[in-house]
C-alpha cells in the first residue's frame, strides 16, 4: 500500500484519486483494475471491487430491512423515560426524527465514504441516556452532552487521533473484535427471537422459554435461518433477501391463521412487531423534536466534573464501538488492507462523528455505524451506492411508517445468525498458539455478546493486550497509544463509583 490514508482521503472528501492506486490487497471481492463503464462505477469503485448495480440495491435493501426496526425501537427506548423536568418526547415525533437523521447521515456516508455502511440512532447510547442521564438532566440537555461527544469525535477523526488509535491496534485484535462481532449480532439474533432468553432465578439465559421452544415466531427464526442458510450455502444471488421475503410471507400467513399477540401480553408472541399487512400504508412525519437541545445546560444543572464524566462515557462507547464494528464490517466485506485499515478510513470517521451530532441535534441520540450492515454485506453490497439505498428507505420510511412493521424481528434476526456465522471466519487471522495473542484476543470475543456491548470488548482486549504483553517480556510489542487508551478504558470501566464519588 503507497499511502497510509487509502483511496484519497488526503484531499477533497470527494476526490477520485483512489482510480490511480493499485487494486486493493486483500478480500476475496476485490479485482484486479478494470476500466470503469460509467461515471457511477468510476464514482464508487463498484466493477473495481467487484460486485454490480443490482448487488449495491440488494445489499442495501436488506441492510435496511434488517434494522428497520430502530424507527421501531427508539421511540419505544427514549419515549418511554420522563427527565428530571418530567417531561417525556413523543414517540411520533422520534420516529420522525430517527428516520430522516439515519436516512441523511447514511446516504453522507455512502457519498463521502464509500462504504456499505449504514448508520441509525446507536441503541447503547439511547438506553444509556434514558437510564442513566435524563434522570440528572432534561432531554434537551442530555442531547446537548450528545453534540458536545459528536463534536470530539470528529475532532478526533480529522486531526487524525482516531486514525492513530486504530493503526496502533495489533493485527490479532482487530480480527477479534471482527469475530467478536460476527459473535455479538448472532447472539442478538438468538435474543431478539426469543430462542435465547433471561432465567428468573438461574443461569443467567436458557433456550427459549425454560429450556423448550414454545414460541411460534421463535420456529419462524429458526426457518428463516434454515432458509437463509440454505441459499447463502448454494450462493444463489440474492439469497439473504430472498430468504428474508419468503420467511416474511410465511410469517403474514401464520399471523393471518393465529393471531398472535406481542410478547410483553403473551410469552409465546411475537417479540416486536406483529406482521400483518398495514390498514394505512402512508403517515406524515413531524419533525418537532428537530433543533431542540441544549449545548451546556446539564453543565450548569448537575456541575462541570459530573457532565465532563457523562460527556466521557458517551465519547468512549461512541469512538470505540463505531470503530470496531466499522473494522469488523471492512474485513467482512473483504475490503481491509492487511494492516487492517480500509479505504477511506478518515472520512469514514469524521462522517460517523457527525452523525453523532446530527442525532443530539433531532433529539434521537448519537447515530453511529451499525453492525446489521453486515447483512447487506452478505448479500453482495461492497461500496457507498448500497449506503444510498439504505438512506433513500429510511427518508421513504418517515411517510410509510406502517410499512416498516410488516418484517418481524424474528426474520431479521435470522438473517444476523447467518452473517454472525460469516463473519467468524476472521478467527483464521489469530495465532492462538501463542497464549499471549490467545488470551487477548479470547477475552475480547467473548466480552462483546457476554457484556452486549463492542466497546466493552474492545476495552477488555486493550488492557489485557498491554499487561500480558507487557509482563511477560514483550513491552516492545505495545504501542504507547495502546497503553494511554487502555487507561482511558480502566477509568471508563469503573466510571459508576467515580460519578458516585463526584456526586458526594
């Protein structure tokens, strides 16, 4: 590789400079350099990374399809939760805003980056402002706290310090947190379809609803994966998205038969959306919620150290869960150089830090990459056109709202099973002969599905990496970086007794 910022990241975000550099190294979907047969091929690189049109808009539309369900989930997470004023935003108004905002920030993405990467409101950073912070603040002073981590990030990502992090991160934990991925989106498969679930007094999960499947939509999972797998196994094109349609339909026929209710009313119902054909196929979005936060008032409600602690809980979920997954998904789709770095790694970066700020600012929370890309991935998407699709549905989403309920969760979770599966092959990529990669790399596979959370893995991994590296007589092995971000990761994991400490 000529250049450490890949594919023309040193000049306009726009640049085509990535035409003049040798086909990429690595990935079983890259080519050999072919002359480009339109401008939208010269644009995205499609032909030169080896997939077509047809494959970009397959891609996209299951990638959509598959996390569809955050215009779904985050009115449910956010609207669900009163502030300390009492006051609660209004779920119409959040799948609105959710909407347009992972709709605007993913088609910037597919534009600037290039990549089949979609990005939506972040569910661990939602859930972490309606438990942990409007409970201090109001929600337009939480939003606020949200641009201010938005504004570090891409400060972190243009200065090049994100960049720095992640070229210092050795090649075996970058594979594991790529496995570590594939293991953690299966495991919310497993989850979202009621096929694993909480005990009341036990182990901490169980298969199904106490060791048995009970569940119809749960054996509708377990088709769609069957299905799925089938296809993808016989490389028939299109296979995730047809296995994603013909579970759909089997599912409106089960629905339409037995009238299943939600799994909150009914254990053995459906586990979120009811599918059922819509009796109102159009709905007019509002965007009230749009503008309506409050850059420093939870500075001066809850105090400069105790905000400064949540603005650094939300930078270090947000900065280091996006660069995970955006390595994981890289490596999926056969586009990460063998250093590990992509194409256009810095505008990836600055473009994912202001989806951050976008999200403070439509009161959604922070937008950030998301790991369900992998399914589109799967499918075939390897360039920013499939980003394109995605955003297109998510901005026709905001008017067709009913439309985004007719897929069940338990279909899309069939289709994160199988790219989970997919994505464990990076695992070839770690030397566990050597128990100083092996035990690293171990911890941060199985921390991410264990904690649910890739930045908990991550952390995990880093400071392991340092002290065992460090201990056993090969310091040399560690970057500095590594060891300034594995402090950052000590304090984040005990930052519960520091805010309590801050509080008294």
């Amino acid at each position: 590789m000529t250049s450490s910022i890949p594919d023309g990241d040193a000049s306009s975000p726009f640049s085509r400079t990535s035409e003049t550099l040798p086909p990429l190294k690595t990935g079983a979907t890259s080519t050999v350099d072919v002359a480009p047969r339109n401008a939208l091929d010269r644009y995205f690189g499609i032909t030169r990374r080896g997939s077509t049109v047809g494959r970009e808009i397959r891609g996209g539309i299951v990638t959509f399809v598959t996390m569809a369900y955050i215009v779904i989930l985050n009115p449910l997470i956010l609207g669900g939760t009163k502030d300390v004023a009492h006051h609660a935003l209004q779920a119409a108004q959040i799948g609105a805003a959710t909407g347009l905002t992972a709709g605007v920030m993913t088609i910037l993405f597919g534009l600037i980056a290039r990549l089949p990467f979609a990005l939506a409101a972040g569910l661990g950073i939602n859930s972490f402002l309606a438990v942990s912070v409007v409970g201090q603040v109001t929600w337009p002073e939480a939003m606020g706290l949200v641009v201010i981590n938005g504004i570090l990030i891409v400060l972190f990502g243009a200065t090049g310090i994100r960049t720095a992090i992640f070229h210092a991160v050795p090649q075996p934990l970058k594979a594991a947190i790529t496995v570590g991925i594939g293991l953690f989106i299966a495991f919310i498969g497993f989850v979202d379809s009621g096929f694993v679930n909480r005990t009341q007094g036990g182990p901490p999960v169980q298969l199904g609803d106490g060791g048995s499947i009970t569940s119809v939509p749960t054996l509708i999972f377990l088709l769609g994966v069957v299905v799925i797998g089938i296809l993808v196994a016989r490389k028939v094109p299109g296979g995730i998205l047809i296995g994603i349609v013909a579970t759909t339909i089997v599912a409106l026929i089960t629905q339409a038969v037995l009238q299943l209710g939600p799994s909150f009313k009914d254990p053995n119902g459906w586990h979120m959306t009811i599918p059922q054909l819509p009796s109102s196929w159009v709905t007019i979005p509002d965007f009230g919620l749009v503008g309506h936060f409050d850059l420093f008032g939870a500075f001066g409600r809850i105090g400069a150290l105790s905000a400064t602690m949540l603005v650094f809980t939300l930078v270090f979920s947000n900065f280091f869960d996006a660069m995970g997954t955006m390595t994981g998904l890289a490596k999926n789709a056969g586009l990460a150089y063998k250093d590990g770095t992509f194409p256009r790694l810095r505008s990836a970066f600055v473009v994912e830090g202001f989806g951050a700020v976008a999200g403070g600012v439509t009161s959604t929370s922070s937008n950030t990459v998301y790991v369900d890309s992998a399914s589109g991935i799967g499918e075939g998407a390897r360039t920013g056109l499939a980003s394109l699709v995605v955003g297109a549905l998510f901005l026709l989403s905001m008017f067709v709202t009913p439309l985004t309920l007719v897929v069940p969760i338990e279909v899309g979770s069939a289709a994160l099973v199988v790219v989970g599966a997919m994505m464990m092959a990076q695992i070839r990529e770690i030397t566990f002969d050597k128990f100083a990669v092996a035990l690293p790399a171990f911890l941060t596979i199985v921390t991410m599905p264990l904690t649910y959370s890739i930045a908990n893995g991550i952390g995990v991994g880093f400071i392991s990496w340092a002290l065992i590296n460090a201990l056993s007589g090969r310091a040399r092995k560690v970057h500095w970086l590594m060891w300034v971000v594995a402090a950052g990761f000590a304090l984040y994991f005990v930052r519960g007794p520091v805010e309590h400490l801050l509080a008294h």
